[in-house]
C-alpha cells in the first residue's frame, strides 16, 4: 500500500510541472451495483449496491486547446446487499469495500468561461478495508456472495477498470466550479479463494468540484 500512496503522489505531483495547471477538490455521493456468477455454469446474478459519499484530490492539466488529462486521487466507498427474499422475514447480507481509487483521464470541452467537458479513461485502484455491516444468512441455493472482511478472508486488493463523465465548469478568474457525473465499470473481482467464479460491479457518482489553477499556460492555443 506504501508503494502505491507513493507512486500515486509522484505521478500527481508532477502534473503541476506543467503549464495551466490546476488543483482542486471533487466530493459528491456514489452509489454502486454487483453482477456475480456463483458457478462457470450459471447466469449473472444482480444484486443491490450501496450509496455513500465520496471525495477526491483533483489534479488537472491542459497543454492543447480543448484538451488535457485529469488525475483524481479518491477515496470511494462501494459495496452490495443481497437478501434472501423466501425467508420471513427477509434476511440480508451487507458488506462494504472501502478503496483508494486512481482515475486518469481523457478531458475535452467546448466553450470558454463556461463549458460543457466529457471524460474518458482507466483507473485503478487500492482496497483500503473490507466490512461486513451485516450477516443474516449462508448456504443458499444459487450461493451467495462470501464475506470478504472476516478474519480468515482474503479479498484480492487491486481494483481496475473504466470510467467515463460529463459535465459543466464555470470559471471565475483563476478558479473553476464543476458539476459532474461519472460512470465507472469495474472488472475487479475481489474473490481469491475460488468460492464464487465470477463478480465485478459499477459504481454512479454525482459530484461538484472547486480548482484553482496554480500555473497559466505559456501556449497561447490554450484556452484560459
């Protein structure tokens, strides 16, 4: 985890080498949902997410007109509930992922004081903790999802994927505010020990975000 903090600093870090640079503060709320296959032989089984609040470092750069790359470093807290709907009454099974979350992406816009930005790229990510919030009920028939924050368990750690955004920014001199939402796919499976086959998730994340940027570009094709 040290090497990872580490590297994630440096990289951000130095992105404010660069001309019109900015940085900044993301928070908002996230709500994410499982799909998970007990078996090689059985269908996707669906199940509930949970909803949380989510903040980031933001880090932004443009060297182009209308483009340039942002890099968050975030905090996000994603997770499922699966209950067991024949019983009376109804038992649940809750468990929360809290990760540190990596997105670099793609940034394009239009428009100058006001804009309208769509964002694309990988992120990759760090399991912080594994919770389980509730446990009612094992054994089922398909099987449900394992827990994955008891003593003797051991979730892979490393989360990778795709997320994508849109949004508006205005800016005020040399801060921006923006409003964004974003959608990121998940292929992390956090099963290593072979009692499910398959799982991954996607996570919704409605944000406002405040930079301000600490380095005017130099280039007169980007836009201030």
């Amino acid at each position: 985890m040290n090497k990872v903090l580490l590297t994630s600093i440096l990289i951000l870090v130095s992105f404010a080498a660069f001309s019109q640079t900015s940085i900044g503060i993301r928070g908002g709320y996230s709500t994410s949902s499982y799909t998970y296959r007990p078996d090689p032989s059985s269908r996707g089984i669906s199940v509930d997410g949970i909803g949380a609040p989510t903040f980031a470092l933001v880090f932004e750069h443009f060297n182009s007109k209308n483009a340039g790359i942002e890099v968050n470093l975030q905090f996000l807290q994603i997770g499922f509930v699966q209950t067991e709907e024949e019983s009376d009454p109804v038992n649940t099974n809750e468990t929360q992922f809290d990760y540190l979350k990596i997105p670099v992406l793609s940034s394009f816009y239009i428009g100058r004081s006001g804009r309208f930005q769509i964002k694309l790229g990988p992120h990759v990510g760090y399991m912080l903790q594994a919770k389980v919030v509730i446990r009612e009920y094992a054994n089922a028939t398909p099987a449900e999802i394992p827990t994955y924050g008891g003593a003797e368990d051991k979730p892979r750690k490393i989360m990778y994927g795709l997320t994508g955004g849109a949004g508006i920014s205005k800016l005020f001199g040399k801060s921006t505010l923006a409003g964004e939402v974003r959608f990121a796919y998940d292929f992390t499976n956090p099963e290593g020990q072979d009692r499910i086959f398959d799982m991954n998730s996607t996570n919704l994340e409605f944000t406002l975000a405040y930079l301000f940027r600490i380095k005017d570009s130099k280039n007169s094709s980007v836009m201030k």
